[in-house]
C-alpha cells in the first residue's frame, strides 16, 4: 500500500526526510529511499540524514565507510536530492533547520513512528511520520549479512597485491 500527502507548508515541493546509517550500499538501501521519496508525490525532494560515525559506533559497529563517505554515495543516488551528516548532540537539529513535511522510518529501523510523531510534536515540529512496510528482500539485503559473507569467503592474498 503506498501512501501520499498532499500537504507542504509552503506550497512548493513536498520535502520527505530519510535517516540511517547507509555503511555498505545494498538495495535494500536504494528501495527505502526510492519508498521514502514517492511518499511527497510527483515533484517531492528527499533530504537524508547519514548517521556520524560516533553514532554509528554506540548503536551498531564500528562503520566500514566514513561518514563523508557514506555521504557522498548517498548523494550520487538519483532519488537523493540533499544529503546532510547528523548532529550528535542534537538528534534533531537538521529536523528543525530542514522543516520536512514527512519523515520516513525505514522498515528495519528500530523507531516508533508515534512515540517519534510525538517527539516532534512537542518540539514544535510539524511533520508526518510514516514506516516503510515493505523491504526488497536479497540474500545480502544488509550490511552485516554483507560483512558476515565477506568474513567467511576465503581469498588468495594475491588479489590484494594491487590493492592501494
């Protein structure tokens, strides 16, 4: 079932807000985006938020990839209008400068839309908070399924030789 707004404080292109942590790019990745954007409508602009590596660090892992990295994948995605890096002292700092019209959960995301709803709502933010249901299903559909396959195939050392 997909889900539409048509509403936007401003009158111009509804602005949807996706979050996470985008470590290794999978598709998994591209469908939540993809998802996420089609909330705003035809002309929406999707704005994410990557997760600091500090953060990353004290929710998962230690991240493979940097957050400007992570960054800069991000950005080259062509749904991804705007990238922003999070603020680890104020989870919702670019929320209040960036003003979405709709924020969207991912479906592996551990955050509950109505306790976040709420949140928001107590700070002043006007938004709508929606969980992606679906997930685009693959063998390797997360970045630690990824690290796990990685850490139990064995390579010959020589393919390393012309790694710089």
């Amino acid at each position: 079932m997909r889900i539409q707004f048509n509403f936007n404080k401003w009158g111009d292109n509804i602005r949807v807000m996706a979050s996470g942590t985008f470590d290794i790019i999978h598709p998994g990745h591209a469908f939540y985006l993809e998802e996420s954007k089609k909330l705003g409508g035809k002309n929406a602009e999707l704005f994410v938020v990557i997760a600091t590596d500090k953060t990353v660090e004290s929710h998962k892992r230690i991240p493979i990839m940097s957050q400007e990295q992570r960054a800069e994948m991000i950005s080259k995605l062509k749904m991804v209008d705007e990238v922003f890096v999070g603020d680890e002292n104020d989870p919702f700092k670019i929320v209040k400068e960036q003003q979405p019209d709709i924020i969207a959960i991912g479906p592996d995301q551990n955050f509950s839309p109505n306790k976040l709803q709420k949140q928001l709502s107590d700070i002043g933010i006007k938004c709508k908070v929606v969980k992606i249901k679906d997930y685009k299903k693959f063998d390797l559909d997360s970045s630690c399924k990824i690290i796990r396959k990685i850490k139990q195939t064995h390579f010959d050392e020589k393919i390393f030789d012309d790694c710089n």
